[in-house]
C-alpha cells in the first residue's frame, strides 16, 4: 500500500513537473519573440532615421531639383543584419496623382469639372476603364472628398453608403490614405490593386507632379495630366527620353509638353518635398513593418510628420 501511495505521488510530480516545463518553454518563446519583436522595431526606426539622412543630402547635393538617379531612388534595398535583415523602399509623393486633389473647386471662368477631376477621369479611361466607369467613380470619389450632401454626377453621397451591408457614411473630407479609396463607390479590388501605383495623398489639394519622378511605366500619367492631349505612345517616349539626372528646369522640359493647356503644364514640377519610406526589419521569427511620411524643410532637411506600423501589405 505504501508503494503505491509513492508511486502514485511520483506519477502527480511528473505530471506537474512537465506542466511547469511546457508553460516555462512558452514563456520563453514568448519572452524571445517580444525582444525580436522590439529588436525588429528598433531597427526600421534606424531606417527611418537613414532614409532622412538620405533625402537630405540628395536636397542638399541638388536643392532644386529631384530625380530618379538620387539615393533615394534605389529600388528595393536589403541590408543583412546580424540576426536578420531590414529591407526598405522610398516613394516620391509628388511622383504621383494627389487623390485630394479633387476636392478642387472650378477656377475662375473654368466650367463642368475642374481640371484635376478631368485628369483623373483621363487616368482611369487610361487604365481601360470605359467612359462611364471612369464618370462615376471620378464623381464618387469628389463625393466622398467634398463637405456637402450633394450629389455630384454620377457620384454618391450618404444615402447610398447607407444602404450597404455593413452602412458605412463617406468622409466628406480629404483622404488621409490611399487605401479609403477600396470604400468609394465603384473601386473593386481589382481597380484599386491597378490604380494604386499611379496615385498618392497629399495634406493639400494641389495637383503638382514631379516629371523628374514619375516611373518610366507609369505613362498613363502624363496621358492624365495633359488630359488626353499626349498619347499613349508620346508619354513614353517623353519618359524614356528623360535625362538621367532628369530636367533641371521648366524650360527645359517645354518643347516635351507641346499641345498641352497652360492649366495642365503648372500642374508640373521638377522638385519634391514630401516623400514615404516604407521599411520592414526582419529578427527571427519576428517582424516589423514601417511606413513614415518626411517633408522637407526650409533647411532641406527632412522631418517625419507622420508614422505608421503598418500590416506590410506594401510589400505583398
């Protein structure tokens, strides 16, 4: 009898013994993957920190002018660290179509749309969207931006955001992402996936584009801006054709805007002051996704104005 209460005490230290290890391990695991976890943040911060030197050098090298042959512009860099790697991704926000740019009222004598709505329907009739897919979502999309209640168009205003399953009211104030663009009226998946390279958002509504920047297969946007005037082939020439430290002046770049309106060629820019870095820093199992915003400021140096940790879908 008594050997068998000794073995039956054993048998309950095993048990116990091994629960205390299993739940010491998972603490450890989990101990292991908040320090990478810190670790991997820590060090997108550091890239950050680096992406700021950069640009700021690259201001100071060429206060004037930016262009795709700057530090900055590298594609996709990988850097090997010595318990992972930190990989990171620079984006010119003024080599873009400024989403806000369509809460822009009609100028002085200027009728119908204005002219940044005009230049974003030519972009998506240059994506292969047809002339009423292009109307209504150029619509919506003022719709979603401006401060009324009133339909504009082909657009939607509360009423038929309401009638969703789940509701859901627009903004009716300027994007603070690109990605509240999947919530317009008439943006599949599909058409945001296509659009999204092309487009950015910007605290104004000014619709300026840095020629310098804009990517060598990304002509449609010329196509928009001149809004129609330029064709398909034109914008890629004009691109191909495009310096390698790009234009130094507007002069410069006249002869390569020809037809284009008066109001079209302001839109134009040859210097950059806002960018976003994208960064991910890999520890382990662990990892950490980065997205900062950094303008540029009277000193040409560059300040972070606004961060965020990010679900990585940049990189997907």
């Amino acid at each position: 009898m008594a050997l068998l209460v000794v073995m039956l005490i054993l048998a309950v230290m095993v048990v116990v013994a091994t629960q205390m290890s299993g739940r010491l391990q998972i603490e450890l695991r989990r101990t292991a993957n908040l320090s990478a976890g810190k670790q991997a943040w820590w060090y997108a911060m550091s890239a950050e920190a680096l992406v700021a030197k950069a640009l700021a050098q690259d201001a100071k090298d060429s206060p004037e002018v930016t262009h795709l042959g700057q530090h900055w512009a590298r594609d996709d860099a990988t850097f090997p660290l010595p318990d992972g790697t930190l990989s990171g991704r620079v984006r010119d926000l003024y080599g873009c179509f400024n989403l806000n740019s369509l809460g822009t009222p009609n100028s002085s004598g200027e009728t119908g749309h204005p002219y940044p709505a005009r230049a974003f329907k030519q972009l998506l009739l240059a994506l292969e969207l047809d002339e009423y897919e292009s109307s209504q979502i150029t619509d919506a999309l003022r719709d979603w931006i401006d401060s009324d209640t009133v339909i504009s168009g082909e657009g939607a205003e509360d009423a038929y955001y309401e009638g969703l399953k789940p509701a859901y009211l627009p903004a009716n104030q300027p994007l603070a992402s690109v990605d509240e663009l999947r919530a317009v009226r008439g943006v599949t998946p599909t058409l945001y996936r296509k659009l999204r390279p092309y487009v950015c958002v910007r605290g104004g509504a000014d619709l300026k584009v840095n020629l310098n920047t804009i990517g060598v297969d990304q002509p449609e946007l010329l196509v928009a801006l001149s809004e129609g005037s330029m064709g398909l082939d034109d914008a890629k020439q004009v691109l191909r054709n495009r310096p390698k430290k790009g234009w130094e002046n507007n002069e410069a770049v006249v002869a390569e805007l020809a037809g284009w309106s008066e109001l079209a060629r302001n839109t134009i820019t040859l210097k950059s002051d806002l960018f976003e870095a994208h960064m991910v820093a890999e520890v382990g199992d662990s990892r950490a996704f980065l997205t900062s915003v950094l303008q540029r400021g009277r000193d040409n140096k560059f300040t972070v104005i606004r961060r965020l940790q990010d679900d990585g879908e940049e990189w997907h």
